[in-house]
C-alpha cells in the first residue's frame, strides 16, 4: 500500500521482546530498565494476526528484531508461523549473535532467510567497553553457524569516536574475507545514547577516510541484496560495505517500512510518536478485515520524516523499538 506521500509500504519489523543479554552504551542503560510485564507482551498468534493484515495490505517482508530477538523463548516457531503467512517472502532477523550458534540451522529450516549481525569489534576488550559483556568470541561463532546454515549474512557496526574506530579497517578486512557486506549505522540520538557520553563518526568522514585507505569507494550496482536506507560500495580491493547516514541524509523520502512494538504499538516512523495501540483491538476479538482497515488507515498517517533531537520525537530507547 501506499501512504500519503506515496511511499510504498512493504516491509515491517517486529520488535519481539525488549529483553536483551548485553546492555551496549548506545542502546540500553546498565541498571533501572523499566521492562514490559509478561502479560503486554504480544503472544506469537497476535504477532503473526498483524502480519497476516499487513501482508493482506501488501508487506511481503517481516523482519524480527528486540531487545534482542533470539532471547525470546521458541522464536523459531514465530519464525515457521509468519514464514506461512501468504504473501510473505521473507523472515529476516536483527541479532546481536550471542545466541546464534545453537539457533541457526534452525531457524534456517522454519524459514528464516536473512540474519543482520550487529557487531561494533572482533576485539574482546573493546567488545566488553560498548557492550558491557565479553561475548565477542560467542557472536564470532553465531556469524559462522548463520553462514554454515546457508542463511544470508550482512554485519551492522555502529562506529564509536576513540572506541572502536581504530579496527574499522580490521573490521572491514575480516568481513570482505567472508564474503560478509558490513554496514555502518550512524550513531543516533535515540534513548540513552545521547547521555552515554559516545560520540559517533559521521559517514562522509568515514567515507572520506576509507576511500584515502582502499582508494576509491564504486558505487554498488546490484541492489538484489542490498536494498534499503543504506548506500552501498564496492571495495576496490573487492568486498561491499554500506551506509546509513541517518542523521545527515535523512533516508525518509525512501522510508517503506512499519513498526511493531513487543506490547503491540504500530509505530509509523522509527522516532517520532505517532502511531496505533494495536494490543485492545487485538485482544477485543477483532476480525481478520477490521484490522486490516484499522491499519489501512494508521498507515496512511505514516510522518514525512523522523524527529531526531525535536519535540515531535519519540521517548522510546532502541531497545524498545528495535531500530
Ligand atoms: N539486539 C539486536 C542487535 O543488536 O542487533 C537487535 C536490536 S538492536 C536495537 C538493532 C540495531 O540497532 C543494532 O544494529 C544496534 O547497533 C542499533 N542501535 C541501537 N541503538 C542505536 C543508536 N542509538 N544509534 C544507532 N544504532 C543503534
Ligand atoms: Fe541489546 Fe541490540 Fe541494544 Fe545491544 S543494540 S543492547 S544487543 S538490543
């Protein structure tokens, strides 16, 4: 469908759970989270009720998210469950790894197709200092079980000034070796991350630095895999690396996707508040063909833009949302 602006809605990210195993500094706070009761949770055929509409609606794309997805308890049958839904053609997960080894060969056979990585260092220690756990050595595993399963792998990295910005190189060599596309997400001014005290590396300066290091950056032609807000760049030296430069090319004008939220909020735009409680309509009985309409006409309501550090935005962290 499209919404007002006439931007083509096709894509959705579930936030299932907004429990996480590591508390990274940009994200979640190390103590005094307020967390979801048990009950506002959404049950997984609440879940998949809401991608049934939409995909009535014309999403053919669902990716899970959190918190972090793989925490929550049999997440491989959520994955089978919306895999089923017609008009569905791909389940796609965002996962910090930790979880992924035991997980992947799994969640590949219940229909899973591709698995974004967040991984901000291959270093344990500097691992330890965003993350505030050591299990660099766990997501190195759960990045190889996801390639051994056959799943489609990309890396996001969020580049941190005077953290981890001295293994972006490291970084980008590792994952070329592996065939991995590696993308770098600005820092954005979302949550905690603004009073964490960590500073992000604006893309253009990135940019500028990477291409004085492997020389020019070619713009990458086939979008197959690599759609999306991100810009992407082939290496000469060979391998993709990608861009979401959220803050100083705002990818709004090209924004084609809906939020769910774990308790059941349908976010329109990642940081601005507008949106619909799903959770008494879907606990109300409600048909198949209302929420479908209901949705219909929340979507249509989707902002122009997002409210990075405006009043209009959203007080929700990112673990809440699911970025
Ligand atoms: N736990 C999973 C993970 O880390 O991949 C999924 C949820 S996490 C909120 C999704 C993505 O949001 C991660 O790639 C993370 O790096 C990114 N993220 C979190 N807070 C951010 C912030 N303030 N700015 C930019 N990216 C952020
Ligand atoms: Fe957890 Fe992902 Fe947030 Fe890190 S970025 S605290 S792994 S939800």
């Amino acid at each position: 469908m499209r919404d007002r602006y006439q931007r083509t809605i096709e894509y959705l990210r579930v936030s299932v759970t907004d429990r996480c195993n590591l508390r990274c500094r940009y994200c979640m706070p190390e103590e005094g989270i307020k967390r979801m009761r048990h009950e506002e949770i959404l049950t997984f055929d609440e879940i998949t009720a809401v991608v049934r509409a939409l995909a009535k609606l014309g999403v053919h794309k669902v990716r899970l998210t959190g918190g972090e997805p793989l925490v929550r308890r049999d997440i491989t049958d959520l994955v089978a469950m919306i895999h089923a839904v017609p008009g569905i053609d791909t389940v796609a997960m965002t996962t910090n790894a930790v979880l992924l080894a035991d997980k992947a060969e799994a969640l590949k056979r219940n229909g899973l197709t591709h698995v974004n990585i967040s991984v901000d260092s291959l270093n344990g220690e500097t691992f330890a200092d965003i993350a505030r756990s050591d299990a660099a050595a766990e997501v190195r595993r759960g990045i190889e079980a996801a390639q051994s399963a056959g799943l489609r792998v990309k890396l996001n990295c969020v580049p941190l000034r005077g953290v981890n910005e001295d293994e972006i190189i490291g970084l980008i060599d590792w994952s070329r070796q592996r065939g991995l596309p590696l993308r770098f997400i600005e820092l954005m001014p979302i949550g905690c991350a603004a009073a964490s005290g960590l500073k992000g590396i604006p893309s253009d300066e990135l940019r500028e630095m990477l291409s004085r290091h492997y020389g020019t950056l070619l713009p990458h032609l086939d979008r197959q895999n690599c759609a999306g807000p991100a810009s992407y760049y082939d290496l000469p030296e060979g391998g993709v690396i990608g861009f979401i430069d959220a803050i100083e090319h705002p990818f709004c004008t090209s924004c084609n996707r809906v939020r769910l939220t774990a308790n059941g909020f349908l976010k329109l735009c990642l940081h601005a508040r507008d949106g619909l409680d799903l959770r008494p309509l879907l606990r109300s009985g409600v048909s198949g063909e209302d929420l479908e309409e209901t949705i219909a006409r929340a979507v249509r309501r989707k902002p122009e833009r997002h409210h990075f550090g405006e009043s209009g935005g959203d007080s929700r962290f990112m673990y809440q949302v699911g970025g």
